[in-house]
C-alpha cells in the first residue's frame, strides 16, 4: 500500500496511476465546490478541467502529500475563477456600454427544490459561503479549507462559526413568522 507522499512524487515523475489516484480522490469534490459558488459563462467543468491542467504543469512545486494536495488543487481552482470572474467582469462592462439595451430585465426562472440549498448559501458572506461549503459539504478539514481559500486557520474557524450562527438565525426566523 503507497501513502500519500508516494502518491504525490509518482505524480510529479508523470505516472499516470498515481494521477488517477489524485484524481479520483479530488475531482468531485473540486466538482462539487465549484457548482456550489459558481456562476458564469464558463461552466464549473470548464473551471475543474483548466484546474487539473494547471496542476499537472505546477506540479514539480508542489510539496507534500494527497490532502494537501486538496488545498492546493482547489487554491488553484479559487485563482482560476477569480480570473474567469474579473474576464468577464470587463466584458460585460464594455458590452453594457456599448449596448444599454442588451440589459432588460426578464422573467425569472422558476426555482427548483435543487436550488434551495445554493439559494440559503447565497444569503451569506462569500467568505462564510466558501468555508460552510468546504467544512460541511465537502468535509474538508480546517487545514485544507484554510489552504484552498488562501486564509488562516482561525479565519476558517471564525468563518464556519458565523456562517452557522447566520443560518441558525434565518432557520429560527422562519419558524417565528
């Protein structure tokens, strides 16, 4: 049986077992984090896939072992979306000046009972948002969340309590009402 450091130095000399060992261990969950924050034009598969990418060519950096691996990977999906984010940022800004028409508003689209968890998520601080995803979604622990959203330990503890506290209170109003 390997450990994870082994895991890690076959993928960093290209072994094609060890990547799929990575892979499978990571790549829903990364999945998963990314449909979990995400909205835009480039799809969270898109994001997953240039994420994996760059990993693969970042990878002889990379020290340590299968679940640090994690906080890097998803430090790398973060970066990457930020970047897609701030694109099309841009693009929209030029394309609303140059077309003011372009924006009308339109009916919104009926919410499904799959929505409701990204819509109670939606209400809180991105910060608070990202950390929940990762502690309780994606079971995650406080070191590789830290990791993955580029913050400390204590911001990550600081986070996932106000993000609980948040929807303990939203919970309770809604019974109140």
């Amino acid at each position: 049986m390997t450990t994870d450091d082994d895991v890690v130095a076959a993928a960093k000399r290209g072994d094609p077992d060890a990547w799929r060992e990575l892979y499978r261990a990571h790549a829903n969950r990364l999945l998963v984090w990314l449909q979990s924050r995400w909205s835009g034009d480039e799809s969270p598969e898109d994001i997953a896939s240039a994420t994996w990418l760059v990993a693969a060519e970042k990878i002889a950096g990379f020290h340590g072992n299968s679940e640090e691996f994690a906080g890097w990977l998803f430090g790398i999906a973060r970066n990457h979306a930020a970047n897609v984010r701030r694109r099309a940022a841009r693009r929209d800004a030029v394309s609303f000046e140059d077309d003011a028409q372009a924006i009308a508003p339109g009916p919104e689209p009926a919410a499904s009972g799959d929505d409701w968890t990204r819509r109670i998520l939606a209400t809180l601080p991105e910060r608070e948002r990202d950390v929940l995803t990762c502690r309780e979604v994606l079971d995650m622990d406080v070191a590789t969340t830290a990791a993955a959203l580029g913050i400390s330990p204590v911001a990550v503890r600081v986070a996932h309590h106000r993000a609980l506290k948040r929807l303990r209170g939203q919970v309770t109003d809604r019974h109140t009402e």
